[in-house]
C-alpha cells in the first residue's frame, strides 16, 4: 500500500493551516495587549 499520496495531503493541509494559526496567534497578541491595557485603565483594579 502506497501511502504517499495521504502524506502529501496531510503536508498540504499542514501548508494551509499555518497562516491560519499565524494569524490567530496574532489576533491572540492583540486581545492581550487591549486587555492588558483596559484593565490597566479600569478604576480600582489592582495593577
């Protein structure tokens, strides 16, 4: 059984799922960085 063809997909799904990933890790960073800062802001929440 050759399975070369299910490798070559999984390595094609892996390619496309990559910018995915970047860009929620990006979204993630970002969230963070507001929260850090509005929480930062709010009146009497302990730095």
């Amino acid at each position: 059984m050759n399975i070369r063809p299910l490798l070559d997909a999984v390595d094609l799904q892996e390619d496309a799922a990559r910018p995915l990933a970047d860009d929620l890790r990006a979204h993630i960073d970002d969230l963070k960085t507001r929260t850090r800062s509005s929480t930062a802001q709010a009146p009497g929440y302990p730095s």
